[in-house]
C-alpha cells in the first residue's frame, strides 16, 4: 500500500473538504481517488493537486472499485450502513463519526497516543470525538509520568462542531437572525451547556463520549472522569479546562518539560507576556496548544491547564490522516 486508492465520503463537508487539504499539504501518497457525498453533490468537481475530482453520490457499490482506504465522515447513520459494506470489499476504513468508536472490535486512535492499538483493525478504525483527541495528547504523557487518578473536563467548543450548519447559525445568529438551525437555543451571545443529545443520567452524549473514549484510548478502567461541555459563539476550535489529580507529586517545571517534548504538542505557556492558547491564533493548526499550568491548591498532586486545538483538523481531519499514514 505504498500508494493506495482513497476514497472520501462526505467530501463536501467541513471535515471532508478538510481531508482534502490536509491531505494536500501532507503529500500523502495516493494513485486514484474517489470522492463520495449525497445525491445533491453528484456531480460537483473537487479540484486536488491539480486535478479536478467529480463528486459521485455514496451507494452500496460505491466500494466495488479497487478502492484501499476510505475516510468516511458523512454522520453516524451513513458509517454504521456503509463502513461495513466498504469493510467486506477489503477496504480499510478510517471513520470519523461515532458510530463504531466503543465496539470492542474496532479500534480508537489518536497517533501520538495509542498506535499499538492500530494492528488489532478488522477493517474499520474509528477516530475519536475532536474534544476528546485534544485532551488526551496531553494527557498520556502525564499519565505514564504521574498515573492520573481523576480527570475534570470543562470544554469550550466551537460552533463548525456542528459541521455547516453550526457555522451558518452563528453567522446568522450575529447579524439578529437566529435560524434554529443547529441547537435548540440561540448560539450567538450564548453560552450552551447542551452537546448532542441528553441521556437519562442527565448527562450529555457529547460528555458521556469524553469520559467512555478517554478510558478506551488510555486503554485503563481505572480513570475517574467527569465531563461538562459547552458549546459556545466561537466559529473555530476547541478550548477546554482539564483539571487533573495525579497518584505521583510532581513538579511543575517538570510537566512543562515533558509537554514541551512530547509529540504533537505546542507548549505557549507565559502568563507574564499573556501567551496562552487562543483559539484565533491555533485555527488552521495541527497541533494541541496547551498552556496556563498551573498547581491545584485543593487536592494533594493537581494540576489546571488550557488546551486548544482545531477540531477540523486535529479533532478530526488531520488525526485521520495521521492514522492513514501509519497504515502506510
Ligand atoms: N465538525 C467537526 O468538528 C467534527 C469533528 C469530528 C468528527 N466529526 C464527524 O464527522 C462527520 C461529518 O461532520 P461535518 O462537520 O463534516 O458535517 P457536515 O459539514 O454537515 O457534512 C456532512 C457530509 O456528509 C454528507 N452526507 C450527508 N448525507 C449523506 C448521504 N446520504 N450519503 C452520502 N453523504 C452524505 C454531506 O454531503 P452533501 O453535501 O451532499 O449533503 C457532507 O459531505 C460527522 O459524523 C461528525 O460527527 C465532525
């Protein structure tokens, strides 16, 4: 597989249009490409490195090619019909729904976290949730240093979460015309502690997710999570306080060091000078910006930090790409 045949579905979304960009300014590899989407982006042209691509609605043949890997990223009911039909003609799919990312046969990678995991693939791989691959970059780490005890999650996520149509809303939303598109309240000048659907244990799905893909990726049951997520008037990029107790102490010169080295990470941590992560400044990046270390005074070995990150891109796109490359 030195230069597979891809296959993109959901290509004229935010995150497949993505795929497409990421996958330019990586040189990835690739001989022929297909790029599948719904019956009303039939027929549009893609152009990539030079050459224009058509748009082909997503069917049950849609994988009678000789088609390598699929990057699917058109929702979870299209994944959960289509990633095992593509699966049973040999492709290998990479899937950035939700659909198949707790089933005990598939795996959950984050490339900077868990790549052992990836050799178990039976044919599909799935990429986990965008607030949850920003978390544990940073984490592992710290894990394997101090072995993490318990975790608070409090998210700050973007409105392009929500693919197109959190976008329009907030655009709309800011020039007084809240279309009630996207979230069951007005998104401009809110703040909506309200991510995907509620579950009975008055939770969201979008937290329960955080908590259930942390302990899969970390790959230890052990972990104590809690999650509150916020979807806030913020076109692009995920910023979340982790609050994190440790069994081990630590010293705080030492977690920079080590986030400093570790892959995948921008340490911009210099509250004298203001630098912390922005979500302005890291749209359009790859990496997991984390800054604002800092000890918790309430608990014996905690630590506060800021961590922002795309979530088109390392939320998404960039991850599933990265975990392509490392099927290469
Ligand atoms: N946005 C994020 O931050 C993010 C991050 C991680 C994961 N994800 C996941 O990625 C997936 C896509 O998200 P998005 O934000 O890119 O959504 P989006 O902008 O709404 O795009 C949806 C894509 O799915 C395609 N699609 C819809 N119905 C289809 C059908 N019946 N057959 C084939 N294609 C169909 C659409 O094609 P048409 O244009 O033809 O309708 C479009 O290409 C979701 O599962 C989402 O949970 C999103």
């Amino acid at each position: 597989m030195k230069n597979p045949n891809l296959a993109i579905v959901g290509v004229t979304g935010m995150v497949g249009r993505t795929f497409l960009k990421v996958l330019e300014e990586r040189n990835f590899p690739f001989n022929r490409l297909y790029l599948f989407a719904s019956s009303k982006s039939a027929g549009e042209m893609i152009p990539l490195k030079g050459k224009d691509y058509r748009v082909e609605e997503l069917t049950e043949h849609s994988f009678d090619r000789d088609i390598d890997i699929a990057l699917f990223s058109a929702g979870g009911s299209i994944s959960k019909t289509y990633a095992p039909i593509a699966a049973e003609h040999g492709v290998i799919v990479i899937d950035n729904s939700s659909a198949w990312r707790m089933d005990d046969t598939v795996p959950l990678i984050v490339p900077e976290v868990n790549p052992q995991d990836l050799k178990n693939h039976k044919g599909i791989i799935a990429n986990p949730n965008c607030s949850t691959i920003q978390a544990v970059v940073p984490l592992k780490p710290l894990h394997d240093a101090y072995t993490i005890k318990r975790i608070i999650y409090s998210t700050y996520q973007a409105v392009s979460g929500s693919g197109i149509k959190g976008v329009k809303e907030l655009e709309e939303g800011l020039k007084g015309n809240d279309l009630n598109l996207a979230y069951p309240h007005p998104i401009a000048g809110n703040c909506l502690p309200h991510i995907d659907v509620f579950l009975d244990n008055g939770y969201t799905k979008e937290e329960i997710k955080m908590i259930n893909e942390t302990i899969k990726i970390m790959g230890d049951s052990q972990l104590k999570i809690t999650a509150t997520t916020v979807r806030v008037p913020v076109k692009d990029c995920h910023s979340e306080s982790i609050n994190v107790e440790f069994e081990k102490p630590f010293k705080l010169e030492d977690v920079k060091e080590l986030l400093k080295n570790a892959p995948g990470i921008i340490l911009q941590d210099d509250f004298e000078n203001n630098i912390y992560p922005l979500a302005r400044s890291v749209a359009g990046c790859n990496e997991v910006y984390v800054g604002r270390l800092r000890r918790d005074f309430s608990v014996e070995n905690g630590l506060n930090m800021w961590v922002v990150a795309d979530n088109i891109r390392k939320g998404a796109a960039t991850n599933a790409v990265q975990i392509a490359e490392l099927l290469l």
